[in-house]
C-alpha cells in the first residue's frame, strides 16, 4: 500500500524556538521525516547549501514561479522573497515522507488556504516574560526591534486557536517529544489511517 | 490550575487484545493513567478484588443505579450485570487523572452518545486470519462459537469509522506506545490544551 506523508507545520512566534525544536528533531533522525526546504532570491551566505539550505534562484525566476502558482506561500523579508515550494513538498509526501514546514504565523495561515490534510502546531514560549528574555538575549535586536517583535507576539498568540496543536517549548527536548507523539497519534487518526477496511471483510 | 485529566476508551473485537495492551499500559505505569473499575452483579471470582477487579454489586443495588442513571453504559451477560460507574470516572477525571476504559463496541458506542470529550479508540487485528487464530488458540471455544465471534467481529470492524483513532494491535508493546502518543497528542488539542491565552497578553 503507497502510504502518502504527513505535512506538519510548526509555527509560532519568533523567539519561542520553533527552530530549535526543528533542528532537534533532524538532530534525533526521526525516522522518516525530512525538513522543507524553502525557495529563497537572497545570495547564499558561507556555508549554506543549494537544495538544503535553500533552493537558491533568481528574482525573475521567483516571480515566474509566484506566477505560475507554484508556491504553498510566499512572503518578502526585506526586498528578498521567500518561499514554500509546492512540488518540493508535494513529492516528498508521495514518497511517504513526513514534511516539517518550520514558517512564521502569516504563512502558516497561507498554509492553512491552500493546502488539505496538514497539520498545524503552534508552539507558545513558556510565558511572554521568557519570550522577552530570549529575544533580549540574543543580543542582535535594539529596544526598538524588541518591542516591536513583543507586540507582533502578542498579535500572533491570538492565532493559536486556528491551529490544531499546541505545543508549550518549556524543554526543546520535551517539546520535540511532543510532537514526535503528535505525528504518531495523527497516522493512527480513523481518517488518515488509510486502513483498506475491506480487507477485514473476507477469512 | 485545574487540569482535568482526559477519557480514553480502548474499544475493538474481541480477541482483538485490546486486554492485553491496557495490561500492558497499567504494567508501564504510565504517569497519571488509571483503568476504570466496572460495577458487576456476579459473584467475585478468586483472587478478585473489591474496587480494584471490581465494584461487585447485589442486583438490587445495581438496578437502581440503572434507574439513578449512575451508569456510562451498562450490558447483561448470561444473566449477570456488568456498567462503568459515572461518578467513579468523573471524580478521577476531576482529579486530574487520564483513565482508560476497555470495553466493547456496543459499550464504546453508548459511552460516545453519554459522555462528552472522551478519545476513542480501536483496536484492530493484524487480520481477521490472525483474530481467527487468536480466537481458536484459546482453546475455550466451540467452532460454532468461533464462528459466532468472526460473524460479530466483521459487523464491529465496520464501527471503526465512529472511532477517533485506530491502532493496529501487530505489537502489544508498540500499540501500547501509539496509545501513549494518542494520550500525549490529545492534551495538545488546542480544544484540550487548557491554556490561559490572556496570560499572554501582559509583559
């Protein structure tokens, strides 16, 4: 039996380490599941690679694609565009491969529009307090960066309740624990197990 | 806060091992995880236990509860009483403790129609080849018996599509596993997941 994959979305706001879960969860060689892998017209930094780090392509070709409807979402982060391509996605699940799409709450909501069957985790920080201490921490933002980000969490905790999943990251090993159980428990799901129910009809 | 725990109930054909793998769970001590107790009117068998094994119950007594509606559900057979005891449950679930009930199609049914938020799953064999093993390997049985259990298991396999979820029992310890994921991925329900989203809205 072809057994399509699971396309999993993990979103949520910045700084409650979505990442980090991620990366966790690749780390643990969860067998079975890849990570997407984003268009993007930025130029590769040191390091990054074309086809993991990123499918690296020129604007024009980005814009042919948007056109061509050929992304899940898209988004522009200063003057670059970024985005989920759906063949990407779409064959890794024919494969029966598991997709995590790590992506900010806006595309995930975009997400939500142009896709069936996905499932859609929100991980909340443990408290706004920790989210403001991580983003501080960082060390990269000014003031003004912070509380710009604080106000956008605030706006983005709200969208919780259009996901199916939450999933609180006190522990990113616990949390990664979580969601590991939340793709087993969603294959077992009665209209996503794919059981041929006819076969139990016949000895 | 309060966290109310969350109702599971392990449901599927008979010989299908949905016993052996609550055993299983209960042999694990899953954290916070209690099987109900059933009230019956028959006599205690040796070596059962008052309000462990059972909640064993004069007839009388058992009938008004009936009349009381202090059952979830309750059936007869051959003559004897059997019920899952409402306030048993609710004060557990009130406590903050998950519990399973294992129970059988028709019950699982009746416990759907009376109780709200409960996680329902069945339990399916390998096979009806492999429920006709297991079945005949007991070695209690009739052919005819055999033969009335597989007529009644093919009429259940249908009501899996009233389930939540389905585990197939090809492993006790791994369906024991996908019922802790069920467990875990359910307290996640952004339905379920108790979260204060106010509290998130002051820093």
């Amino acid at each position: 039996m072809n057994k399509k994959g699971l396309l999993i979305v993990i979103s949520g706001p910045s700084g409650a380490g979505k990442g980090t879960i991620c990366k966790e969860l690749i780390y643990q060689q969860v067998p079975n599941l890849e990570l997407s892998v984003s268009a993007t017209t930025r130029n590769p930094r040191p390091g990054e690679i074309e086809g993991k780090s990123y499918f690296f392509k020129p604007k024009e070709q980005f814009v042919e694609m948007v056109n061509n409807n050929e992304f899940i979402e898209y988004a522009t982060v200063y003057d670059n565009y970024y985005g989920t391509p759906r063949k990407y996605v779409v064959d890794k699940l024919e494969e029966g491969k598991d997709v995590i799409l790590e992506i900010d709450v806006q595309g995930a909501m975009k997400v939500k529009k142009n896709t069936e069957g996905a499932v859609f985790v929100f991980i909340l920080p443990p408290s706004m307090e920790e989210l403001k201490n991580r983003i501080t921490s960082r060390g990269t933002e000014t003031l003004q960066d912070i509380d710009k980000r604080m106000h956008k969490a605030y706006d983005e905790v709200c969208c919780a309740n259009n996901y199916d999943y939450v999933v609180v990251n006190d522990d990113v090993k616990s949390a990664a624990e979580k969601i590991k159980c939340i793709l087993m428990a969603e294959k077992c799901r009665v209209n996503r197990a794919q059981i041929d129910f006819n076969s139990f009809k016949e000895v």
